[in-house]
C-alpha cells in the first residue's frame, strides 16, 4: 500500500480503488541533455508543488501522488511539458493552491 505525499491527503492505494497514483519524476541520466534537463526541471516542480518539510528521497520512493491532484486526474506524460498535469496542482495542502488560481483568475480577466 502507497500513501499520497501531499499534506493533508488521505488517500492510499489498497482502500482507495480506482485512484491513479503516480511517482515523483526521476532526473533521466542517459537519453541526452535535453531529457536529463527537462526531467530535472520537472522533477523539482513536483517537489515544490508538494512543499513539505519533512520530505526525505526514503519517502520520495516509497509514496506517490494521488490522481486529486491532477486536472484529468492523472500525470501528463515526461516530455509533455505544457500539459497542466505536468506537475500537480490541485488540493496541494497548502496556499500555493490560492496564489494560482488568482493568478488564473487575472490571465483570464484581462
């Protein structure tokens, strides 16, 4: 059973069926610079869309993110980098969450 790494999710995976849970992106070494950048840059975001204190690789491993996060409900792809479900965005735990929807509220206002 996996836990969600975001603050304040409840999910897991052998009580909560039908729900996509994904891994933190790894950093991809050896399919070429533009790869290992790209993965680099996304596998950050996704640890500061997670922004826990206590975040350690042990738990990076071993817990995923659940698909609530996730406008479709699941992760984009690695090299799909204008997908919104690039990086988690939704239900994130923290204010993060508040400072994006107004800056989504603002682009489409004007």
């Amino acid at each position: 059973m996996v836990l969600c790494l975001i603050v304040g999710c409840a999910s897991k995976s052998g009580r909560d069926k039908g729900i996509y849970f994904a891994r933190v992106p790894i950093v991809v070494l050896n399919q070429g610079v533009e790869a290992e950048e790209l993965s680099r840059e996304r596998r950050s975001r996704w640890i500061s869309a997670i922004s826990r204190a206590d975040l350690t690789e042990q738990i990076v491993k071993n817990d995923r993110v659940c698909g609530r996060h996730f406008i479709s409900g699941q992760a984009a792809k690695s090299w799909d980098k204008y997908s919104v479900d690039w990086v988690p965005s939704l239900n994130l735990g923290h204010q993060k969450t508040l400072a994006r929807k107004n800056l989504e509220q603002a682009r489409a206002e004007g």
